[in-house]
C-alpha cells in the first residue's frame, strides 16, 4: 500500500506539469467522417489494461477489447461475448468456455489459448495483477485445448460470468518482459472489441476508430475520441460549445446548468451508484488488532443507530443533491439493480426521528451536558466527531454543513475535516484515523466485489498493506452469508443471501447509506442521431456497464471545414488546460480503491 502512495505523489507531480501545457487539438475529422466526440474529467492512467485502474481507462478498454461475457443490453445479466457459450460441472468448480471464431483486428484468429495466457499472466505476474488480481485468486488452474477454456476453480464462484478482464491477444503481449513499465503505447492497438486505439496524447485526449473485423460488425462510427478536461466547468462549457458531442458522470449543478439548453439532451435516470457514510466503529487490522483513533462512542451500535434517526435524507436529497437522487432506505446495491436491491420496511426501516435518536443516546447514558454537547457514560469524553470529506468538492461540503446540524439537534458535535484524495484513501482505508467519512460505489450488475469490500479480510495488516476495505468490518454472519452466496448457483436463491447480507449492514451500521445518486449526462442534439442505453429501458450512457451505447450510436457525419456542433468549432479543442488538479485530486481515490479489487469504479 505504502507504495502505491508514492506512486501516486509522483503521478501527481507528472499531472501538474502536464496541465499546465498549452491547449491541443486532436485532428480535424476528415468530411464525411462520423466521429463522436465524449468529454471526460480524469485523464487515462495506462493503456495497459494489466496496469489501468482508473474509471476512464477501464471504459475505454471496454471499447477495445472483448471479455468471455458482456452485460445483456436489456437485462444486465451475462451474455455471451467472446466465449459464446459455456458449460460447468456439477461440483461448480469446472467451468468451460467455447470461444468463438472472431478475429483480431490485425486478421490473426481469437483463440482460447488467448484467454488462457491472459488469465495465467495475472496469476503468475505480480504486476499484471494491478488491476485485476483479485478476481483470479480463486482460479486453481486455466487451460486451453483447441478453442475451449477451461477454468478450475479453488471453490465454487457464482460470480464467474462476470468476470471483468479483458482477453488480450498473446501474439502480441507475450513478448512483454516487464509488465510493471510497459505502457502500450504502440498504435494501432491489436484489438477483438468494437474499436481499435490509434493515438493517445496524455492528459489530452484518447482517439480510437471503427474494428472492421469486429464480430458484431463494424460500429457506425468512423472515430471515437476522448476528450480530458481539467475540471466539470470547463467540459460543459466544451459541451455548450459544440467542441465535445456527449459527457456523463455530472453533478446536479452541472446537470442542470444544461437542463433548458435547446441544443442538449439533459440524461437523468437511476444510477449504479450509493452514497453512504463510512463510520469508524473500532476499525482493527487483519489480524485484529486495533487500529486508528476512531471515536470510542462509534463502536456502540446504539450510537450509530441513534445518528441513522437523526439524519434527514429527504432533505440532504431535496437541497443537497438538488433533488436528483433517491433516499436510501436500504444499503449499498441501488434500486437499478432489481434482483439484488434491498429495502428495510416496517419497523426495521429507520426513518427521520430526532426524538427517537435522543431517547436512544439518554437510554443509553451519553447525558447532555450544559452546553448541550453529550458525553460518554462515563463522562469523561464528549461525542465530538470528525467528518473526512475531499478537498475542492461543493457538494460534500453542502452535505457536512447538513450533518452538522442534524446532528448538533441530538447533542453531538461534527467538525469537517477536509483531505487531498490521497490522504483521504490513507486515513480512511489503511490508517483509520478518521471517525466518520463520506464514501461510495458504483456498483457492478453482479454485486459481489462491494460485498467483498466489508469483509474481514480486506482490512489491511498491521504494516498498511493488502486490504482494499470499505469499512474496517469484520462480521462472522456477514462473512458466512458472503461465503454462501458465493456458491449459490441459483440466481433468486444467491439474490436472497444478498439482500440479507445488506440487511446486517443496515442494521450493524459500519456504513450509513443516505442515497442512489441518479445518472446524470448530456449529448447535443445536433450531433447525436440515436445512441441506446444499458440497459435499453431507462438506462445509462457513458455512466452504463459495457460498450452497448458506444457501439449503436450514431452521429452526424462532419462536414468540411468544422464539426457539427455550435460556431464551428475544432473537433477536439480542450478548453482550458488539460489533466490538472482534478486529476490529481482523483488519482489516489481511483488507484487505490480498484487496485485490489474487480470493481467497476469506486467514486
């Protein structure tokens, strides 16, 4: 861990150089060229796919390269893509894969032989495993016979098939000697996905084109490009514009600075992500010893229980998050994701009740002194809490300023402590000096690698090191549910292990979750012709799991001399500088919550 923390440094220092370059331009398209044109605010981190760990890297080699299984476009389960069907012994520890006649993108064949050495890569390569690594610890062995793969398992997986590694052509890596500083900067790519890399300017931009020898057939597109931007401000001014096409993953402020735009379609539906708070309740290594100064009266469920029924999520939905959330009234898989979702009801459900919360805290002994502060039983120490939030964030302020006064009407204090990413993922993750900590997940269509985040095993050991846990938690039940769903065969019977798993965290409290952030994107008018959500009905854009919407959309083809979008601006203008600080404020965050694990993206 600790030396991913100077990686990091470096990485920043990299980026800050870089964003104080002069503006670029990606090339003009050519006339008649169908190009789309998507804005992002993180910059790539790797066009390694062993190494890219950064939600925008990850998306971006969806485009490029195919996976045994892709979400289905109408019901996010896993649907044949490269493997185009598959069988499993009756013990679920033999799965075989047959994979399809496909080709590369340089006309030598997919083969299972392909897979086979990806997978063994990461099983053998230390650094191979950064970004996946976890996600093969249960392989006992993987072997190809002509075109099937073969997979032996160490114990039953029911999350198999949705296994989140690219296949990568062993033609062309195999001659990697060292995995660890081997960038992948060799255009074109060698590619089975829907588009080929054919150049890439750090911190600027990522261009791609249209794989003729893709399966599904060619995209409708000629050129997909993205665009870096600095910071959310300036890829909306880009997107009002005309110089970007399409940008996902807003706030609700820029949301709806482009609500009534006549040129802008304004994307809002429910989203794959929850917020919650992570609070300290005796955080401790993996081997159980203690660990942090997290406030003692946070390891007293009845205190947490008592700051649940204090918290208003109506409002902090309604004012802080403008409106454009859902209250959560379960834990951490959100509603989109209808076989997994769990909601408290009756009287389990916790709902908004200061007086409930204080008679809670009085039944306990935390008495009000005369300042109105509470104490512990014993007196001698107040409840007076610290809140870890990111630096240079709004919303997260706006959210503590709410807390605040949620909290100060039951007799406890919240003071906001604001961190840089890095130290943020430190404290909150590897040191646990913190006491209480906004936090979240997008989570996966199958749900088990945020389940995983909590359990005992992910905490760090005593020298900072392994781990990737969301809350320092450690819970016999929990971890017998997590180990039953995972060998749970049975769709509806694993989805009820689930729902009970997310019920122990409701009720335990190590997270409080508060809402389901909607997605929130934009795409002009004027450029995109049709583009088809995932999943299809009310589904996400770029937010979404998978290439499903980059693959159907279409464009208006360019015409000489400008792009489609408004005042005829160069297709590709970064406004602004590129890769700057909200680069660097978002590089620890991304790098050290999915370096350890499958996870899509971890916000």
């Amino acid at each position: 861990m600790r030396k991913w923390f100077a990686r990091l440094a470096a990485l920043g220092i990299a980026v800050l150089v870089a964003g104080q370059a002069p503006a670029a331009l990606a090339q003009e398209p050519a006339a008649g060229k169908k190009v789309l044109r998507v804005g992002a605010t993180q910059a790539v981190d790797s066009m390694n796919p062993f190494l890219a760990v950064r939600v925008v890297s990850t998306q971006i080699h969806r485009w490029m390269y195919g996976f045994l299984t892709v979400p289905d476009a109408k019901t996010l389960q896993p649907s044949p893509d490269l493997a185009e069907s598959w069988t499993t012994s009756p013990d679920g520890l033999t799965w075989t894969f047959k994979i399809r006649s496909a080709k590369w993108s340089d006309g030598q064949p997919v083969t299972a032989d392909d897979a086979a050495w990806t997978f063994n890569k990461i099983m053998t390569d230390e650094a191979a495993k950064t970004a996946n690594g976890p996600v093969v610890e249960n392989f006992e062995s993987v072997t190809a016979s002509g075109q099937d793969l073969t997979i032996k398992l160490k114990s039953p997986q029911a999350s198999m098939l949705d296994n989140p590694i690219p296949i990568m052509p062993k033609h062309v890596w195999e001659s990697v000697t060292d995995m660890a500083n081997y960038d992948a900067e060799k255009y074109p790519t060698v590619s089975s996905g829907p588009y080929i890399a054919v150049e890439h300017k750090k911190d600027q931009y990522v261009k791609l084109q249209a794989n003729p020898n893709y399966w599904r057939g060619k995209p409708k597109l000629d050129e997909l490009q993205v665009i870096f931007y600095d910071n959310p401000q300036a890829a909306i001014a880009g997107l009002k514009k005309g110089d970007i096409d399409l940008i996902g993953r807003l706030n609700p402020p820029e949301f709806q600075s482009i609500q009534n735009d006549p040129n802008i379609v304004a994307w809002n539906t429910q989203g794959r992500r929850a917020a919650y708070l992570q609070i300290n309740h005796g955080a401790t290594t993996s081997d159980d010893k203690p660990i942090g100064d997290g406030h003692p009266a946070l390891k007293d469920p009845k205190v947490r229980q008592a700051l649940h029924y204090a918290i208003d999520k109506q409002k902090i939905v309604a004012e802080v998050q403008n409106g454009l959330a859902r209250p959560a009234d379960g834990s951490i898989i959100p509603p989109m994701f209808k076989d997994f979702f769990w909601e408290a009801t009756g009287d389990e459900k916790v709902t908004y009740d200061p007086a409930k919360a204080n008679q809670i805290l009085d039944d306990a002994g935390y008495k009000k002194g005369s300042d109105g502060v509470r104490t512990m039983p014993d007196g001698k120490r107040k409840l007076e809490f610290r809140f870890s939030i990111h630096t240079d964030t709004p919303i997260e302020d706006k959210l503590a300023e709410y807390l605040t006064g949620f909290f100060k009407e039951i007799g406890v204090t919240l003071t906001t402590k604001k961190l840089d990413s890095s130290k943020f993922t430190e404290e909150t993750g590897v040191t646990a000096l913190f006491d209480i900590a906004i936090s979240g997940w997008s989570v996966n269509p199958d749900p088990e690698e945020v389940l995983a985040t909590h359990l005992c095993s992910r905490r760090p050991n005593a020298a900072g090191e392994g781990g990737g846990t969301e809350s320092f938690y450690c819970n016999e039940t929990y971890e017998k549910l997590y180990q039953e769903q995972l060998k749970e065969l049975d769709r509806p019977k694993r989805a009820e292990l689930i729902k009970k798993m997310q019920e122990q965290l409701y009720t335990d409290a190590p997270v409080i979750a508060l809402y389901y952030n909607n997605d929130l994107e934009g795409y002009r008018k004027d450029r995109v012709t049709s583009i088809t959500p995932i999943p299809e009905d009310k589904g996400l854009l770029y937010g979404g799991s998978g290439y499903w919407p980059f693959y159907t959309v279409d464009v208006v083809a360019s015409s000489a001399g400008g792009s489609g979008g408004d005042g005829g601006s160069n297709t590709g203008l970064i406004a602004g500088v590129v890769g700057g600080v909200v680069v660097v404020g978002l590089a620890a965050f991304f790098l050290t919550r999915r370096r350890k694990g499958a996870a899509d993206e971890r916000e």
